[in-house]
C-alpha cells in the first residue's frame, strides 16, 4: 500500500489565495494485493482525489466558467505471472469515466474511462 497527502497554500501580503489553478489538497492511495492460494496473481487499485480549483486571472464574475469542483478518479489493475519471465497486466483507468479538466483556463480533459493491456517478457 502507499498513499500520500499534499497541501498547497500559497498567499500574497493580504492573505488572498495565489495559484488557484493548483489543487490546494490532493490525496493519493494505491494498493495491491497477492492471494496466498493464488500467488500469481495479483490485484490492485487506487484513488486520486483533487480538490478544486480556477484560473485566478479571470474575473470574479466569470470564475464559475474557469473552475474545476473536486473530482476522484478511480483505477484498477490485475496481474498474472504465467512465469517468471512472462506477465500480463491489465489496467483499467477511469473505472466510473468522471469527465474532469487538466487545466482550468482550457478546455483539456483528463482521460476517459480506458482499458490496457501489457504482455511482459523479461530476458
């Protein structure tokens, strides 16, 4: 398992909120798993959550269109180990497909719910 927490506050000389566009907290936990009986296998998943955040450039009266609400995304994940050279792991990101934007001043979104898969041979 591994998982971490930031917080970011940043503020001018009169105590206002600078870089808006940052995540004040952002909260990651990640985990897996090997079942004794099934030790070739492996699952897994995890958890990013942002809160929110806005392009603090635009006016006060245009921010509910620059502004991106707290969001978490969901991921999951499985391993098999056919040997010990041969794996595959399979991922699949997005899990609920939570439409969410990168960055606030653009229109550029995180990605939709996908899936992948990757064969791994080790020399």
């Amino acid at each position: 398992m591994q998982g971490g927490y930031t917080r970011v506050l940043t503020k001018d000389s009169s105590g206002n909120r600078l870089n808006g566009d940052q995540p004040k907290h952002q909260f990651k936990l990640y985990t897996s798993w090997t079942p004794a009986s099934l030790n070739r296998l492996t699952v897994g998943g995890g958890v990013t959550w942002e809160s929110s955040t806005y392009a603090d450039w635009v006016d006060e009266s245009w921010r509910s269109l620059y502004t991106q609400k707290s969001y978490a995304v969901v991921n999951l994940m499985a391993r098999y180990a056919f040997s010990k050279q041969l794996t595959l792991t399979v991922n699949l990101n997005n899990v609920f497909d939570k439409v969410y934007r990168t960055e606030v001043s653009s229109h550029n979104y995180g990605a939709p719910r996908n899936f992948m898969a990757t064969l791994q041979y080790k020399f």
